[in-house]
C-alpha cells in the first residue's frame, strides 16, 4: 500500500471517529452551570444529576455563562435566571423567585435545593439501595422509609446549603457567635477554588474535585441519616423494657448500639413519660458496657442526671476504691458518659447515681416541710442498695 492510501485510510478512520463522538455527544446529555468561582449548590446539583437520577446520569458537565450555549442544554443549574422544572431550568437568582421545599419550610432554596426538591427521592433511595447492596445488608425500606430519609435529609443537610447560598445567619444578626464553623461542605468546596495568587488553575478540573468531595459528603449523610430512620424500633423496645433494667424505670438498655437520642424524646413524649429515662446502656465495638445520661433536650449538653461527681474525671483506680465497682473503666470528666466491664456494673452505676444526685440535692435545700420527702427518698434509697447487692 502507498503512502497517499494509508493516508486516506487514516483520514477515513479519523472521520468515522469523529461521526461517532458526534453521535455519542449528542446521545449524552448536556448539563450547564456557570463558569468563574464555584458554590457548593451548584457542585452538589451536578452530583446528583449525574450519578444519581436516571434521566441524567453520567451526562456531561459545561460550565458557561453564554446564554446561547445555555439554551440548547438539557438541564441548567444556577444560571440563567430561570426556574422552571419542566424544561429543567433550576436557578435562583432572578429577583421574583420565592421558592421553598414545602409550605412548612421558610428558607428560600438555592440551586441545591431546587434540585433535590424534584429529584431528592429518587437521590436518597439511590444511594440506600446502593449502599445495602454494598455492604450485603439484608435490610428492606418501606416507602415510608425513603419518605422520611428524604425530608431528614433536606432538613439536616440540603437546607443549611440553602441558607448560607441565600446569605442567611442561624443565628440573630445582633448574637456575636463564640466561634465559627469553617469545615462545613460549602467551606471545603469553596477552598478549591483559585487563590489569587495561584497562576494557570484548571477550574473545570478543581470543580469535578469538587464534586467528588460533595459527593462523598452526600454518600454519609445519608447512611448515618438511615441508620437513625432504622434504629427507631430498637430504642422504642428498650424504652418498653426498662423495667426489666431497674424498677425506677429511669434506666433503659439498647439490644446494640445505635442512634438513639432523637427518638428517645420522641418515645418518651408518644408514651407521656418525659424526662423520665436518666441513662442509656450499651454496649461498645468491643464489648464493653457504657453508661450514658440523657441529656435535657437533643441539643443540650446538660444531662437529666449526671453520673456521680465524685467519680468524675478521677482515675480507673481511684473510681473503682470510690465505687467499689472492680471492673470500672472510666467516668468522664464532666459526667455524661462512664463504661465498665460489665453489665452488672454500669446498672450500679446508674443507680448509685440516681440515689446520689437526688439525695445530695435534697439535703441540701431541706426544711421542715420537705422532712417528710427525705425520708420517703432514704427508704427509697435503701430499696435501690438492696437490689444493687
């Protein structure tokens, strides 16, 4: 064969490639977001378009602000100023648009939550099936299930995006926080943007970096979000068994270690005995028994009872000469949390802390007319050492 031949077989080669990428590119769909500095809304918006709805996945990512370019895509995120899910137009910048996830919701949302609002369900039930299939979990969500995880998510994870996309404090503008949060996911996507002084940056190559770091945050939030959705009847029948742990009934033991503080309240509010259950048992990767208190509210960080203060933040040795509790691990310093080798252990534990926290408060605040109380609470108090031992 002569040179001119392989030529034009290389050429007619090269021209059937080129036939073929243009096929293919116009078989993949084309989504579009602006170009310049990059925001978490819309990087995560790209995530789960692309790798979790079935209508965009694995199409291609073009970031422009050419309006002309914009118009013939399939889908556009934060740019354009159009909203309009039918088209898959799904910015927020446009001075008319009020949008929000529900009528129970008062955030206005950003690209993120444009996306999620129309494609979340399928993004969450995506991503559990995929991770239950992973980890071989013989696990089945109703679709009440998916629900749920759907709304936890928007609520714990997309709507912060919103808020800080929007410009909106969680806390009153007058309020001066004691510190600052810099290691939520809009801060680390917005690190890998170009610093001024860095010379030559890829930025379509720093966005799809980007991506995978959303990504990856999208991934845990919902595991962890399903493992507390799932951990629900496992709480509600330790709660059902506490009397089975002590006969105050202050004390519940969990079957294994799971979430268990948001649905504590909630049990205990559904079955009309809030504040009743003090700590939570359970135990640890390996093995060992803690002893947990319930805190005041989900975010408070004072307990409805601490653990005994004279244990606190002492040694192993030295809980154990105080306690008499051979097999104590620890005591926290500031009494939220306490472990032992046994279960037998860390049910003394809680009620050598119930018998105490109670009586030395009593004692001292007594009058004459709270005589009577004491003395109802030492026989109490006798009843408990008797069970203990």
């Amino acid at each position: 064969m002569c040179i001119r031949d392989r030529t034009q077989s290389t050429w007619g080669n090269i021209q059937v490639l080129i036939k073929f990428l243009r096929f293919f590119m116009s078989q993949t769909k084309q989504i579009g977001t602006h170009s310049g500095t990059f925001h978490a809304d819309e990087v995560l918006g790209c995530v789960m378009l692309t790798k979790y709805t079935q209508l965009f996945q694995n199409a291609n990512i073009v970031r422009t602000r050419d309006q002309n370019i914009l118009d013939k895509l399939d889908a556009v995120i934060d740019v354009g100023r159009i909203y309009d899910a039918s088209i898959h137009r799904y910015d927020h910048h446009q001075g008319e648009f009020n949008d929000f996830f529900s009528q129970n919701h008062n955030i206005r949302l950003s690209s993120a939550g444009l996306v999620f609002k129309h494609f979340g369900r399928e993004v969450v039930e995506r991503i559990a099936k995929d991770f239950l299939v992973s980890e071989k979990l013989d696990i089945q969500l109703s679709p009440e299930d998916y629900d749920q995880l759907y709304l936890r998510i928007y609520n714990t994870f997309i709507m912060p995006l919103d808020a800080t996309d929007n410009g909106i404090d969680a806390y009153p503008q007058d309020v001066e926080p004691r510190y600052r949060q810099t290691t939520a996911l809009e801060h680390r996507v917005s690190r890998l943007n170009p610093t001024w002084f860095e010379q030559n940056i890829d930025q379509d190559e720093r966005f799809r970096e980007a991506m995978k770091i959303a990504d990856d945050e999208l991934q845990w939030q919902v595991r962890t979000t399903m493992s507390r959705v799932l951990a629900k009847p496992y709480v509600e029948k330790a709660v059902d068994q506490r009397f089975n742990v002590h006969e105050s009934g202050a004390i519940i033991k969990l079957e294994l270690v799971c979430p268990w503080k948001e649905h504590l309240y909630r049990i205990e509010e559904e079955k009309g005995i809030q504040g009743q259950i003090k700590y939570v048992l359970f135990q640890d990767q390996l093995a060992e028994w803690r002893i947990q208190c319930v805190s005041l509210s989900p975010q408070s960080y004072t307990n409805r009872k601490s653990l005994k203060s004279d244990w606190c933040g002492k040694s192993r040795d030295e809980v154990a000469q105080l306690s008499g509790i051979a097999d104590v691990v620890f005591v926290h310093a500031n009494g939220f949390i306490g472990g032992a080798k046994s279960y037998e252990s860390v049910v003394k534990m809680g009620l050598e802390s119930l018998n105490a926290v109670s009586y030395t408060h009593l004692r001292a605040h007594e009058t004459g007319r709270n005589l009577v109380c004491r003395l109802l609470l030492e026989k109490k108090k006798n009843i408990i050492k008797q069970s203990v031992h």
